[in-house]
C-alpha cells in the first residue's frame, strides 16, 4: 500500500498552486492526482444512482404503507360490497374498491411515516453521522515517502488546505486508484 497525504481545496486554482508549489520542492507530477470530490449521496455507488441503498430517514416507511394499505383496502372492499348491494350491481365495485383502498392506503401510511420525527439515538452514533464520509471540494493527492509526510502535509496546509488526511492505498499511473469517498478521512497530525 502507497502512503498518501491528501488535502480539500475549495477551488482547482488553488489545488494546482499547491500543487506548483509541491512540483517546485522536488515531488513529481506523477505523484500527484487532482480531483474533485462529490457531495454525500451523489457517487453513483448504485445504478440508479446515490451512495445508500435507502435513505436514511425513509426508515418505516415499508411497514406503514403496507399497513395503510391493508386498513384502507379492507375499508374500499368494505365500501364496494355496500355499492354492489345496494346497486345490485357486478363485483367490480369490490375489486375497485380494495384497489383504490390500496393506493391510497399505501400512500397515507408511507407519508405519515416519513412526516414523523425519529427518536434521537445515543450521542456517539449522532456524532458518527455527522463525521462520516467526507466534504465535497477537490482533492489533491500526493503520493510520498514516510520520511517526507510532514513537510508535505505542511506545504498542503501553508498552500491552503483544509482536512489535510494521510492515507494508505493502490497508487498506479499517477492515481488513487482505490479512493472512496464515503470513508472519513484520516487526519495527518
């Protein structure tokens, strides 16, 4: 695993000044990758896009639609066997009936789930929420030795760095490869 020392720019002008800089004090363009780093939820980890499998804050969601659909779908067929006697009409009414009741049903109880507030969890996980993954901005990259990390991560900080990180991972052809940005940096004392 290649030892590497990265910082968050909030431009690329300034990513590449420092990355000047780095070029000036001897280190290489080859050991150097500059790239931008996308908001939580938006690295596309799944087809459809995103980075989870389902919102967070979707939790219960499931289970109430599907006991509004039941609630309400019982209280359709309820009003379609009313209209198909009373009517003496055909049985579709009942059909319609539990087939409205469904979709709406459904609709209701996921929405009230989602418009619920959620009970607040222990203070170490609410903190590891917040901390966990990492801050969009582009990202310089400089691929080092153990005995020039300090000078690199101080150079990175004097050029204007933010959440300088020292990392450990697949350097190849002047890239890291194996980055991911859903995992908290580490920082570089």
């Amino acid at each position: 695993m290649a030892l590497i020392i990265a910082a968050r720019f909030d431009t690329f002008e300034e990513a590449e000044s420092a990355a000047a800089a780095l070029m000036e004090k001897g280190v290489s363009g080859d050991e150097l990758h500059t790239f931008f780093v996308n908001p939580a939820g938006w690295h596309d980890r799944y087809p459809l896009g995103g980075d989870r499998a389902a919102d967070p804050n979707s939790k219960g969601a499931p289970g109430t639609a599907v006991a509004g659909a039941a609630l309400i779908g019982v209280v359709g067929a309820v009003l379609g066997g009313a209209l198909t006697w009373i009517l003496s009409a055909p049985a579709v009414f009942i059909v319609g009936g539990i087939a409205v009741g469904a979709y709406i049903g459904s609709l209701a109880g996921a929405m009230y789930s989602l418009g619920r507030p959620r009970q607040r969890g222990r203070f170490e996980e609410a903190r590891a929420k917040v901390t966990e993954g990492r801050r969009a901005g582009v990202l310089l990259a400089v691929h080092t030795t153990a005995e020039n990390q300090a000078e690199i991560a101080d150079l990175l900080r004097r050029a204007g760095g933010k959440e300088v990180e020292r990392a450990h991972g697949r350097w190849s052809q002047g890239k890291w490869q194996d980055f991911d940005p859903t995992r908290s940096p580490h920082p570089q004392q």
